[in-house]
C-alpha cells in the first residue's frame, strides 16, 4: 500500500477563510507600500478600551489573580452578567445560566455545535455574518439562507415556512444585524418565536451589538413566554466596551442546552483568561451613561456616512443598528466583488464585498463606520472623485 498525501478532515473541505481577513491583508500590503488607506472594511470601535477595565485587569495580575479559573467562568462575572440580564435584556437567568466564551464568535461555535448534527438544517437570515456560514458547515449542518428584506416585506412566519424543512433544527436569529444594520422589533421576534415553538427549533441569537441602536430598541428573544428554555443567546464585550482584543464573550442557556455549552467550551478552551474577566467585571460597573455617549457617537458617524454615499449616488438605507454601511454599489459595478476591488485599488477605499455576506448581499458592499470622524470625511471625498 503506497503512502498517499497528508489530508485534513473531510468536514473542513467546505470551509473557508473570511473575505475580510483577504481585504485586511490587502490593506497592509498597501500601507507597507506607503500609500494611503482610507479603512472602511473593519469591525473595531474607534474608541479605546476605557481606563477602569484596564485597571481591572492589571489589579488582578497584581493580587496574582492569575491561575485557572472555572471553565465556566468567575462566579462574580457570572452573578453580574445574570443581574445585567433580567435588567437589561428581560432574561430570568441565573448564573448558572451563563456561561463565559473566548469572545462571541467562540459563543456562536460552542452554540451551533451543541446542537447541530449531521444533515440537520438551520434556518439563517440573509445577509449574514461571514463566519456564521463556515460555523454552521463544520457542524455539518445545512444553512438555509432566509433574506430578511423580504422576510419584513411579505412576513417573517410566512418567509420561514417558505425556507424550512423536514430537517430543520434551528434558527440563527441576529439583531441588530451585520452588515445590513437592520434592528428586529418585538412583533418580529414574536413572530420568529412563535414559529420556533410551533416546530420545536432552537433558536441561536446573536446580540453582539446590542448597545448600538438608533432607531427602535434592542430586544431580546429569549425575554419571550417559552423562549428561555429553547434559546442561546450569545454577547460579546467586545463591541460595546472596545474589547476586541481582549476575546470576552458569554452565552445563557437552560439546560439541556448549558450542559452541551459546557463541554464544548471545557474541550475546546477550558475557560476564558481569568485575569480578562476581572477585567470584564469591571466594564459592567461602568455607568450607562458611557455607553449611551459612545452611541451617540456613532449615530453621528452613521448619519455622516450615509449621508454622503447617498450625496455621492450610492443608494444606502439608514441602518438601525450596529455600525456599519451597506450601499448599493452597482453604479461601480454588479459585481460586489469587482466594486470592492475597485474602490480599494483606484479610490483606496477598503469596503467588504456584499457577496461575502451570502448571495443577498450581492450588488452592496459594507462600509464600517466605527472610526474617526475625519476619515469618513476623506474615505467620502475620495470615493466622491472615483465615482465622478
């Protein structure tokens, strides 16, 4: 028997690396180039990680709170976040309900493979987080791509009937979205629970930017009669506190739920760095009053960017939530891709193509808005003198 080629496991076969992550590299080839980028492809905020988390963190390398904690997480982080939830989210949890994650994406993974099998289907609003696809497939599960905006224009229960089968198990259920910004209103999430609990599905929520809404509210699933127990909702510190680096996130479950949560994050990471939840604590100590300013900042970001690419003749909605742009770029060309290629080569604008996010973000591509006031000024100009 001869010796054939070193293979990777079947499962990752159909999975990919992130659109963004080639546009980043673009991005710094060009900088180490010394010409000038005007970045719109990211998904940081402009603002820095504030001081008192800093300091929480360094106090707990100081009293040497540094050795392994609980793979669940710090019970003090865990008692706060099940506080901020029944305040904040209309969630009646516990802390044994929580459960801390290498950020949200690593939420979303533990989620979707505590309870996706093999040739399960799972329903998934489009256009969507690039991960979330790759997530879904090295679960080996099928994502049924649901547009939302045709879902809010001929109805969510009719749209879901539309697109499910005998095989689905699950809904993937993200609000506000990215990229499109779009913000869910109760009667819609009313909608999507009622459908889930006709079906017996689990539904996988995803609320990374929960703070960041304009226009409505941020509202919460699994605050829902009968959603609790059939609902993982995933959070990130990373977006509403700068802490991108920083790879805090939680999910909250019932049980059974919570003990597949537990495992997965058990075998996989063993828990998130304790010194960063010490840390984490103390963003959530934060008054509101900072995250309501720094909203404030980025609606003023928004309606600067939005603005101007409508000036400039790239149709753009006003997104309700999160922070980012998704105009129609078709006057560039049809072709998201090409579009994205060309206002990065000829304009040095860094946008992600739509495609990225599933086929209905074709036409669109997504600009970030999270960043210097001054930049999206010269990112419009100099997309304004391309376009003309």
């Amino acid at each position: 028997m001869g010796v054939g080629p070193i293979r990777l496991a079947e499962r990752l076969d159909e999975v990919g690396f992130s659109e963004i992550v080639v546009v980043r590299n673009k991005v710094m080839e060009m900088r180490a180039q010394g010409k000038t980028v005007h970045a719109f492809h990211g998904g940081e905020p402009f603002f820095d990680t504030p001081d008192a988390v800093k300091y929480g963190m360094v106090r707990a390398l100081v009293e040497n709170r540094t050795k392994y904690a609980a793979s669940s997480g710090i019970a003090p982080l865990r008692e706060a976040l099940a506080l901020k939830l029944k305040r904040k989210n209309g969630i009646d949890a516990q802390a044994e309900n929580v459960i801390m994650t290498t950020g949200g994406a690593h939420a979303l993974y533990v989620a979707f493979q505590a309870v996706l099998d093999p040739g399960d289907d799972i329903l998934l609003f489009s256009p969507y987080w690039t991960p979330i696809r790759d997530m879904v497939t090295m679960a080996q599960a099928r994502p049924l791509l649901v547009p939302t905006a045709s879902a809010r224009r001929k109805g969510i229960t009719a749209t879901l009937e539309e697109f499910s089968t005998q095989n689905t198990r699950a809904i993937y259920y993200n609000t506000p979205q990215n990229p499109s910004g779009v913000v869910f209103t109760r009667a819609e999430a009313e909608e999507v629970a009622a459908f889930a609990r006709s079906r017996n599905l689990i539904v996988i929520a995803d609320e990374a930017y929960e703070d960041l809404v304009y226009d409505g509210e941020h509202f919460s699933i699994a605050s829902l009669a009968g959603m609790a127990q059939r609902t993982i909702s995933t959070f990130t510190f990373s977006k509403s506190y700068a802490m991108t680096g920083w790879r805090v996130g939680y999910a909250v479950a019932a049980e059974p739920l919570m003990a597949g949560l537990r495992k997965l994050v058990l075998y996989s990471t063993n828990g998130v760095s304790t010194p960063s939840q010490w840390a984490a604590l103390e963003a959530l100590h934060l008054p509101e009053s900072q995250l309501l300013s720094r909203r404030e900042e980025h609606r003023k970001r928004r309606d600067l960017l939005v603005n101007g690419l409508n000036e400039i003749g790239l149709e753009c909605e006003l997104p309700a939530g999160a922070f980012y742009a998704f105009p129609s770029v078709k006057k560039i060309n049809k072709d998201s891709r090409k579009a994205a290629a060309a206002l990065l080569e000829k304009a040095h604008v860094s946008t992600v193509p739509g495609l990225a996010f599933g086929g209905q973000g074709e036409g669109h591509v997504r600009f970030g808005f999270s960043v210097a006031t001054e930049a999206i000024e010269a990112g419009l100009e100099a997309v304004r003198k391309f376009v003309k």
